[in-house]
C-alpha cells in the first residue's frame, strides 16, 4: 500500500476512536444532567429540574452532532505535530 493510503485509513480509524470516546463523555454528561434534573424534581426546585434537563438535552444533540467528532479529531491530530 503506498504511504498516502496508509495515511487515510489511520486518519479515518483515528476519527472513529476519537469519536466514540468524545460521544461517550458527552453522553455521560448529559445522563448526569438528567440525573441532577430527577432530583431537583425530587425535591420540589422545578425550576432547577427544568434547566437540567435542558441541558441533558443540548449535550444529547452535540454528543449527535458530526462537527464534534472532527473537532476532537483536529484536536487530537494537532497533538502530534
């Protein structure tokens, strides 16, 4: 194989390695957000709880969101130079 598509399919495993570990944290986030909301609720701060879980669902969207994965991947390639 010559050395540009060796270079592609490490860029291309790079970006999924990268990205399943940044969605991950992303969704741990908002699971934690939507865990604070529950509580809030709990204890009777609906107004808390509703901003949690809005922010459960802003980070659910990004963890969704393809710019995400190739920021962490231009991230994490700039490392290495």
């Amino acid at each position: 194989m010559s050395k540009v598509r060796l270079q592609i399919i490490g860029l291309i495993l790079l970006m999924f390695i990268t990205g399943c570990s940044s969605t991950s944290d992303l969704n741990k986030s908002a699971e934690m957000h939507s865990k604070a909301g529950d509580y809030y609720q709990a204890i009777g701060q609906d107004h808390a709880a509703r901003e949690e879980y809005q922010q459960a669902d802003k980070t659910f969207d990004r963890a969704d969101n393809v710019f995400s994965l190739l920021v962490d991947l231009f991230e994490h390639v700039s490392k290495d130079n």
